[in-house]
C-alpha cells in the first residue's frame, strides 16, 4: 500500500468510486455472478456506519446459536475476496455469513431471487462524514492527507469509496417494505444494544436465550471491541474503533457545512421514511 499513489488508490468501476488494493475491477466483476443462498446472513452498511460493530455482533451470535464454531477474522465483504476466495465461498457450509459495502442496486441479484436476509445499518451522515474522513486518513489503502474542508466536498458529490452517502440512503428506503431486509440505525443501538442484539437474532431466526443476548451485547460495547480489536481485525485493528460516539460532528463541521448537508438531506431524504428513521 505504502508503494501506490494516493492518486493511484482509487477507481471508477460503473461510476462509482473504488479503493482498487481491496477491491479491483476483477472482483467486482466476480461478485456480480456470485450465487447467494436463502440462509446466508448478509450485513450491507455504506462506510462508516457502523458495519464492523454488526460483524462483532452477529459472529457472536452465529458461534451462540451453534451455527459456527468460533468467530472468523476474515473480513466478511464480498467485493473483498475476488475470484479465487469466491469458489472457497460457493462451497462454504451453510449459513455463510457475508457482507457488503455496495449500493443496493448492485448487490448481486442473485441475494434478492433467493430472498436472503439482509441487515442494514444506517448512521446518520454527519457522523458518518467525519468517522469516513479519520478512516481516509488513517488507512494506508485510501488516500489520505487532505483537508476536512477538501475531504467535505469529496463526500457531498459522492467522490468517495462505494459512491454517495445519499444514493445509498434513497436506495433503501425503496426496499423498506421488503419483509427479508431489516434496517437499523447506529444511534438506535447506542441508546439499547441488548434491544438490538434481541431483534437482530429473532429476524436471522436464531434463537438465544435472555443470557446469551445479555452476554453478546456486554461484548459488542465500543470499549470492549476496541479492546479486541488487534486480535479480531489485526495490526490495523485501532483505526476500525476510533471514537465510537453519536453527534461527533459538532467538532468537525462548520455551521456552513451543517447547513449545507441540512439542504441536501431536506432535498433527498426529508419526507422518507428511511429519513424519519435516521435520527437526523
Ligand atoms: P467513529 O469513527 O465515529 O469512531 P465501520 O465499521 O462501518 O467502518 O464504522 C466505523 C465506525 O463505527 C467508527 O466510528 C467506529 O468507532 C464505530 N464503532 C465500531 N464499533 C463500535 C461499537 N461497538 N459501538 C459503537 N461504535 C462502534
């Protein structure tokens, strides 16, 4: 990574934005024919948003419901493996747990014939904004070193990895009705993770008991995944729990870029019922 530009970092595959050392063309491309199964557990999350923490949450999960015998460290999305790891994958037990930071509508179609399950979390964009920024700075494989102001216009016309926030956003909340996709917010599991941990098993249909949810929520606590976090994620582990807080934001943003974003949310989200949700 050291050796690739930061000019060199990042691609365009189908107007979006790529990190090309994690996820070259070859590899999107693999993943559009990839073949889902009705029991994979499937996490989506645009960057930032709190994907990692749901990874910790729902391996856990997996190893108490007696799906898995221990927590993989693997990074679990698919635009990551690329061809040669994607046919250890088509042979991989059921229920395979995956993930995936692309858009909605480029999710292989193959998880929506099968009716996959899918978690979706969603945080809200000005702390996802500052969290991405730290996250472009601090990881060797995206280009780092620009300004806050500079990094704040990238994100607002989608110039950043897996393309714009909002089309995310406006994506989802078309699917919200779609009894196999279950949204959460970021805030929401701050204010009561067990709550969480509870409804997120009963929608995978795994069964626990008040223990085992008691247990995986006192595990999934920002502290005690940053305390693991060179174990479960490696060297690089710290820059994946960095602060672990809701309103972030009100350190970074300028009441310019606050009013700026409020335009853009009002315009794209306001009146949507993924909006109403995001706690904004
Ligand atoms: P901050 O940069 O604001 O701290 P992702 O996993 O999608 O890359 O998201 C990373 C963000 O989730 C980071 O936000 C990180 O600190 C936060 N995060 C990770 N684990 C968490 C946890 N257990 N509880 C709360 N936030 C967590």
């Amino acid at each position: 990574a050291e050796k690739t530009s930061d000019a060199e970092k990042m691609y365009t595959y189908k107007g979006v934005l790529y990190p090309r050392l994690m996820c070259p063309e070859e590899n999107l491309k693999a993943v559009e024919i990839m073949e889902a199964r009705e029991d994979d557990v499937m996490l989506v999350a645009y960057p930032k948003c709190g994907f990692n923490w749901m990874v910790g949450v729902l391996r856990k999960i997996m190893v108490e419901a007696g799906e898995q015998k221990s927590e993989s460290k693997t990074p679990p999305l698919i635009e990551f493996f690329g061809p040669d790891n994607l046919k250890a994958v088509n042979e991989a037990p059921s229920p395979r747990f995956l993930g995936t930071h692309l858009h909605p509508d480029n999710i292989p179609a193959s998880f929506y014939e099968k009716k996959t399950k899918m978690l979706v979390i969603f945080r809200n964009p000005k702390d996802t904004l500052v969290s991405y920024y730290h996250f472009y700075n601090n990881n060797p494989v995206l280009p780092s070193g620009q300004s806050f102001d500079s990094y704040f216009s990238q994100f607002m016309s989608g110039d950043v990895g897996w393309g714009s926030y909002f089309d995310h956003a406006v994506g989802w909340d078309k699917k919200m009705d779609d009894p196999n996709v279950m949204i959460v917010t970021y805030e929401d599991l701050k204010q009561n993770l067990t709550e969480g941990v509870r409804q997120i098993s009963t929608f995978f249909g795994f069964n626990l008991t008040e223990d085992q949810i008691q247990q995986i929520s006192g595990q999934s606590t920002f502290n005690a995944m940053k305390q693991s976090s060179a174990d479960t994620h490696g060297h690089l582990g710290n820059i994946f729990f960095r602060k672990g807080v809701v309103g972030d934001w009100k350190n970074n943003f300028t009441p310019e870029q606050s009013r700026e974003m409020d335009e853009v949310f009002n315009k794209r989200l306001a009146g949507t019922r993924l909006g109403a949700k995001l706690n904004y």
